[in-house]
C-alpha cells in the first residue's frame, strides 16, 4: 500500500501553471482586476514526439477560474474586446457585444471589480460613464455614471482543456438575453405616466410587480399619450421577441440621461387591492396573483413574488385541479353529469393505456358529481373521456370561456391560455387540467368571473376607449340553469369541500375550485386556487406550493376581502 513517509517527486510536474512556449503567466496582486506578467520558467523540457499532451478534463480548479477570469476582466477594461472575447468560448459573440458597448451603449471609462468565487462563478462590480452627444441647434453632450453587478462562469473547453469565460450576453449585464443590445440615445418610445383608477401615480418603486407593467404599457402607449421622448439607456429587445405576446418582455430603461415628457396612461388598477397583492405575494415564495371584476373584465391588481417575468399575465403552466371548472360546464351541458345525481368517483379509472388515480387513492361510493367536485375527484372527470370527441374540451374553452384564441387585448402582453386538441390518455389528463392545458392567474380569475357573471368579459388593464382597440368576445354563452349549478358547484366546494379554510366567513355569494399541478423535477406540485366573491374573482399560483387550498387559498382569500373595499 505504501508508507506515508515523503513521496518522491514525478520526473515532470506542472500543477497550476500555464506554459506559453517557454514562459509561466503568473499572478501579479493588484487592487481591482489583477494584471499578468511573463517570467522564465528555467525549464528548457518538452515533450517528445512520440508523446501526445493529456488534455485536462473536469471542473476547472480555483486558480484556473482566478486566472480566467482575472485575463478576461483585465482585457475589457483595458479597452480591448477582440482581446477579452479570445478569452472566451465564443469569442465572435463576445467581441460584438463588448464593442457594442462602447458604440452603441456609449460606456465609456469601464471598471471591473471581481467579487469572491463561488464555485465556477465570479461576480464582478462594473462602474463607467454614460455620455451622449444630442443632435440639433440645442444639442448638449449628456453624461451620466452608471454602475451595476453582473457575473461570469469559467468552463472548461472539452477539445484541448483550456479553462475559458462561458459567454452569454448576460456577461455583459444581467438582464441581457440573446439577441437584446444595450443602447443609448433618444428613447424608442417616450416615457408614460401610468395611473391608478383613482388617478395615483404607480410606480415600480412602490409597487415593485409593476415594472414590467409599467414598461409594456410605455412600448405600446408611449406615443399614443402624447408623450416626447428623453435620451436614456436602455436594454433594446430582441425584435422577433416582440412580436410573440406569450413570452415577450418590453424595452427596459436603465438610465435617464435626460427626461422626457411623460404622457398618462389610466389603468383599472385599485391601489388597495394592488398593495394587499404585493404585500401577499412578498409572503412566499414564486407566487402570483390576478384580481379581476367579472361584471367588466376590469383588471384591478396583479402581483408575483419575483419582479421580472410577469407570471401572473404571462405564465404558461397546468392548472391542475382547477380546469375540473370549465370541464364540468361541458359534462353539464353534455347531460354527462347532474349536480344531485350520483356520478362515479372511482379508485382508478384507464383511459389510453393510462392508469389514473385520485388523490391518496380516495374514492367516492354512491356519491353526487356535487361531492366529486367538491372534493376534487379526478376520476369523476376522467371516466367520462370515452365519451367526448378529441376537440370537446378545446371548443368549449374557446367558446364559453374565451381561452386559447391568442386574441386578448388587456393592455400590456398577455398570454391567453391553451386548450390543444389531444387524444387518448392526453385527452383525458386535460379534463384535469394536466396534458397540454397551460393557463396563468389571469386567465383563471377569468374563468371565475365568467361563472359569477354568467358571460365571458375580456380582462383588461387599459380601457378599451383609450385607444379605441376591440376586446376579445366569446362565441356563446352558457345556458341560465349550467351557469346556476356551476355556481352550485364552486360554492359548495367553499363550504363544504377543498376551499372550506380560505373561503371561511366569506358569505354566501361566493365559490371557489383548488388545484394541484403535477410537474416534472418538482417534489412538490403548483398549488392553484381560483374564487369569487360579489364582483370579484380572483386566482393565484403558488409553484411548487403543495396543495392549492393550503398555498394559493389564502393570498385569494385577502383579495377577495380587501377588494370589497
């Protein structure tokens, strides 16, 4: 086994140096970005000709991050991005951004401060000078200093070894994504004023869930306000982006170098139920949050626990258990069920070579679809999938419920739900709200408020009359009677079944539908929850939040008694 007594040295050792022809890079301690000098490595060996060099494999060590980072940082802040991007794994990207910010983004005088590593990762704290020079009669040179934080990753590249920065365009700042430029000059669109229904200013600083809000309403609005716009910095976003209302995020100002006039732009939204949102969502981890009035479709406040992504308009996830909603209306009015008629709710129920199951593997014996619903029995649902065409579902939430035709027109982007037409086993896990069925709380809420109201009212954050666009409209409306036990269905669920805890003492006009979203990797499923209450209707997701009533149910239940305001 060997003695533990000193071991001899190898014939060659070169643990941590990088040899460049007969030179060692080594370290030279500085403040800021640490500097390379070149030295003799009074080692005249090589390898012979028979030999072929081991490339290095697996994590890159400590220094080997040090090193790759400390070369890169160097070179961009000594002006060189040919330089800094040979540094990285794909340097025609990196030289391109890296110019770009001094020609398009006008950075200028670049500081680089490397925080301490963690792993792979080095943070690094960038200071410079924003300077503009405004065209025009008037014109004056602006400037401004602009800092922020941002991070890189050392890889190791698998071809010879070589430990390099991996490059992304959110080396360059954090909230670049691939295909945005920074750029300054006069603002693409001018700035806007956005107002609550009372006419209060919002603004992201007190409402932090508004900032993409606030940025959507500026991209579509800020021209049409009456606006003129100021010369700032700002994330430019990709243009295919833009065009997909689904997952587009708007152009985000950085820093004002000179302000514009805003114009105004009046929202639906109440100050009181936004602030009871923020203050809900800020509880729990990645949860939203949409309040709606079913009487209008007016959309009166919005919330997520993290300020980017706006999930609660844009989300596109299973509803799980709150989908039994709109699938009930259609065995309603299919005569496949009856409120107070016993339905099936079995253990198990195979459809498509698919076994499914209810929760803990209850099941209901001689029960009503009133009971099945209430206590959210899947197999209640799903036993009736022989029944139905491929496209039942689809039509029916397109239909009655205004989902899935990508044509709403709240105000800011929006994603309006999806109801695909799917077969066998997937047919079946969409009447639960699995399969392809992706919803978000806005579109839940909707769900909500079309049962209270009885008809599909488009949401929406802006007025229509501001800018004279055409709200979404369905194409029928439910029969009085499915409507009446639909309602019978959502309230009894709040008093005596899944709701019972969130929706206690909330009165008699009110109803609710839990749900439980099973995902992929998650130990955990999303939690949903959807209600109203009077003319109310609101919905909330908590990811990876357990059982809706427990997770989403309460954040509900505060907007619904702090909308009644």
């Amino acid at each position: 086994m060997g003695t533990r007594g000193k071991r001899k040295a190898p014939a060659r050792q070169n643990n941590h140096a990088l040899v460049i022809g007969a030179a060692v890079v080594v370290a030279v301690v500085g403040a800021g970005v640490g500097a390379y000098a070149l030295m003799d490595s009074g080692n005249g060996s090589s390898a012979s000709a028979d030999e072929k060099p081991k490339v290095p494999s697996g994590p890159p060590s400590a220094a080997e991050v040090r090193t790759a980072a400390d070369r890169f940082l160097t070179a961009w802040q000594s002006g060189s991005p040919a330089k800094a991007a040979a540094y990285t794994d794909d340097p025609g990207a990196a030289q391109a951004a890296l110019t770009a910010l001094a020609e398009d983004a006008h950075l200028s005088g670049v500081k680089l401060a490397p925080g301490k590593r963690a792993g792979a990762k080095v943070p690094f704290h960038v200071t410079s000078t924003v300077s503009y020079e405004e065209k025009g009669a008037d014109a004056k040179k602006l400037s401004k200093p602009y800092a922020y934080d941002s991070s890189l990753t050392a890889v190791r590249r698998k071809s010879d070894g070589k430990v390099l920065v991996s490059w992304q365009p959110s080396v360059v700042h954090p909230e670049l994504k691939d295909g945005d430029r920074l750029v300054t000059g006069e603002a693409g669109d001018p700035p806007v004023k956005a107002v609550d229904r009372s006419g209060g200013e919002l603004t992201a600083k007190k409402y932090p869930s508004l900032g993409t809000v606030i940025d959507g309403l500026r991209e579509k609005y800020g021209k049409k306000a009456g606006g003129t716009a100021g010369v700032e910095l700002r994330i430019a976003r990709k243009e295919s982006a833009k065009g997909d209302e689904k997952n587009a995020l708007p152009d985000k100002t950085l820093l004002t170098l000179s302000e514009g006039t805003p114009g105004t732009v009046r929202t639906t939204i109440s100050p009181a139920v936004q602030a009871a949102a923020e203050k809900q969502v800020a509880s729990k981890e990645r949860a939203s949050v949409v309040v709606i009035r079913p009487s209008t479709g007016e959309i009166l406040g919005v919330a997520n626990s993290s300020p980017g992504f706006n999930t609660a308009f844009q989300g596109s996830l299973a509803p799980g258990s709150t989908m039994k909603v709109i699938t009930s209306s259609l065995l309603l009015e299919k005569g496949l069920a009856d409120v107070n008629k016993e339905h099936p709710c079995p253990k198990y129920f195979t459809y498509g070579h698919w076994k499914f199951q209810n929760d803990d593997k209850f099941q209901i014996k001689n029960g009503t679809f009133k009971a099945s619903f209430a206590a959210s029995c899947n197999t209640a649902f799903i036993s009736q999938a022989p029944k139905l065409q491929d496209d039942s579902l689809t039509k029916q939430a397109q239909q009655v419920f205004g989902l899935g035709l990508d044509n709403w027109a709240i105000g800011v982007p929006s994603f309006d739900g999806a109801v695909p037409v799917q077969s066998q086993a997937q047919m079946a896990a969409s009447l639960i709200g699995q399969g392809g069925v992706r919803m978000n709380p806005l579109n839940m809420a909707s769900v909500a408020a079309t049962v209270k109201s009885g008809t599909f009212h488009q949401p929406y954050l802006v007025s229509p009359e501001f800018d004279h666009r055409t709200l979404a409209k369905a194409s029928r409306t439910l029969s009085g009677r499915t409507v009446a036990d639909l309602r019978e269905l959502m309230h009894y669920t709040a008093v005596a079944g899944t709701a019972v805890k969130p929706m206690s003492g909330l009165g008699s006009d009110m109803g609710a539908k839990t749900g439980s979203a099973e995902v992929d990797g998650q130990k955990e499923p999303n939690g949903w929850f959807t209600a109203w209450r009077g003319d109310l209707a609101s919905a909330a997701v908590v990811q990876q939040g357990g059982h809706g009533g427990d997770s989403a149910g309460p954040i509900v239940r505060e907007m619904l008694l702090n909308g009644a305001g």
